[in-house]
C-alpha cells in the first residue's frame, strides 16, 4: 500500500505550481465546513486560461435548523452568498464542475473539435454564479430575513 503524507496545508494567500499549472484555494463557505474552490492555470495555445472548480454548490445543510443541529452559525448564509458573488467577480474561461445541474460539461465535450476551445467560455463563471446566489436569496428568503 502506498503511503500518503500531507506536507502542505494550502492557503487562501498562496499560489501553488506544479509542473507547468499554477493554482491556488479560496474558501469557499458553504453546505460544508471548510469548503474551498480551486483555481488553476495552464496553458492553452500558448495562453494562460484560469480555470476553477467552485467548492460547494449545494444548499442542503443550509437551513436555520440544519445549521443549528450541527453547531454552525446562522451567518453562514450570508457567507455563502457573499462568497459566491464575490466569487462571480473573478475572471475564470474554464469552468471545470465536480457536479452542478446548471451545466453539463458533456454538452462542451460534445461540441469540442479536440482542441478544447469549447471549454473556454468565460461568460459561464459568472453566470452561473450569480444565478445560484440568486436561486439561494429567494429559496431562502425568510430565513435571511432572520437576525443570526
């Protein structure tokens, strides 16, 4: 069995590279503790295109009470917004998805000539984040409305 020791905790300040692709973490508050997105660059046709997976989509766990039965604050609410629309605001080309209904990825893949020029479309990032901050505020409205 092949041993495994983590030598490096990352950061929210620092940039890692690894061969020729740099990337780096931001957390990301979510549906769970600790959440974090990853950014990454690399080079595509000899230009540097970020990409970035975001860290935690979901709204399960977000409730006022799930919150509460797991010990976590109510403003973490506000923080998952917040953290998505700012977010929002960072220049990504490539969204690269662990999972997320609002993009399906196979639909690039399909549409690709093997150049990977399909994948680059820095319209979706923003998009699709500020649509789900959106959703959330109006899914969650009441519970917003709250004090924390």
């Amino acid at each position: 069995m092949l041993e495994f020791q983590v030598d490096v905790q990352y950061d929210d300040q620092s940039v890692y590279e690894i061969g020729n692709c740099a990337f780096w973490a931001e957390h990301s508050p979510g549906h769970t503790p600790g959440t974090s997105s990853i950014f990454y660059r690399v080079a595509h046709r000899g230009k540097p295109v970020v990409c970035a997976i975001q860290g935690g989509m979901g709204f399960n766990g977000l409730r006022r009470a799930e919150l509460a039965a797991n010990g976590l604050p109510a403003s973490l609410q506000q923080d998952y917004v917040d953290s998505l629309l700012r977010q929002a605001d960072l220049h990504v080309d490539c969204y690269t998805p662990a999972h997320h209904p609002g993009y399906n990825i196979l639909d690039a893949a399909a549409r690709d000539d093997g150049s990977g020029d399909a994948f680059i479309d820095a319209s979706v990032w923003p998009r699709l984040l500020r649509g789900h901050a959106e959703l959330f505020q109006k899914q969650f409205a009441e519970e917003l409305k709250l004090p924390c």
